[in-house]
C-alpha cells in the first residue's frame, strides 16, 4: 500500500512539473521565412540566416572566442547602426549575432555565422532562426525564450546576442 502511494505521488508531481512548464509557442514567426528555401550556406533565402541544429540539450559549451565588431551605416549619428556580438562556441559550431539599432531600439537581428554542415541543421535552422530573431524584436533585449528542439544553437544566439546588446550600450 505504502508503495502505491508513493508511486502514485512521484507520478503526479512528475505530471505537475511537466505541464507546469514554461515554453514558447511564438505562433506569429513569418511562416514564408521559416519555409524558406536554403541556400548551399545554410542561409534561408527569405534573409534568414541559418543556425545550428541541437538535440534540446542545454548542457553546451559557449565561451566567447572572438571580439565582436560594430559598423555605422549612414554617416548621420541618428540613423541605423549595426553591432555584431561575440562569437559564442557551441558544440555544433560557432553562432554569432549582428544587431541594427535605431533610436535605441533593436529594428532588425540576424545570425552572421551560424554552422550549417548537414541537412539536419539546416533544416532546425529554417525554423528556428527566425523565431528567435523574432523574439529579439519583441522583446529588445537578450531576455528570450530558447527555441525548443535548438537548445544549444539559442544558448549561443542568446550569448551572443547579449554581447552586441552590450556594445550598443542598451
């Protein structure tokens, strides 16, 4: 009896913590882009550029191995600058994120390097980079949700990503 209603208790609080769960369902990612065909580079066509592929796991490696890099385009000081975060190691390979920003505000976000050496991660790519760079916009700081099913390829767009947050001083 005691063994039943421990087993019954460890099922049900199993059952509690998994509904209970946080997850993103971003509906309103552009369905064209997420679509998109790829390019040999791993970039969807639709500008998206392409990001690692992961098996969920959370467990990566992303130290910085680079410096990041900014640029102006446009010779005024109020309009669009670009910034381009650190690049964050993963273990299927290098991301890195560039950043517009516009009056204090992130306009655009899209991975410049993201590792694309096979289909598999070509094909999470063209889902989940596009999520992600939407989060980015909605949210205007590096505080997103991971795309489920990219674990590793979001923790190196996040790492990164914060860092050009960073040299944009927002």
């Amino acid at each position: 009896m005691r063994r039943n209603l421990v087993a019954f208790l460890g099922t049900l609080s199993g059952l509690v913590l998994l509904f209970s769960y946080h997850t993103s369902l971003d509906s309103s990612a552009p369905a064209t882009a997420a679509n998109a065909p790829l390019t040999p580079g791993g970039a969807a066509k639709s500008g998206a550029s392409g990001s690692s592929g992961s098996s969920g796991s959370s467990g990566s490696s992303s130290k910085s191995s680079s410096g990041g890099s900014s640029s102006s385009k446009g010779g005024t000081s109020s309009g669009p600058k670009t910034y381009t975060g650190d690049v964050a190691q993963t273990r299927w390979g290098p991301v890195q994120v560039q950043i517009s920003v516009e009056n204090g505000k992130i306009t655009a976000a899209q991975p410049t390097q993201v590792p694309s050496d096979n289909f598999r991660d070509q094909e999470i790519n063209s889902y989940a980079v596009p999520i992600l760079n939407q989060e980015v916009l909605q949210a205007q700081s590096a505080q997103i949700d991971a795309v489920s099913g990219a674990t590793v390829t979001s923790d190196g767009y996040i790492q990164s990503l914060q860092s050009a947050i960073d040299q944009a001083h927002l």
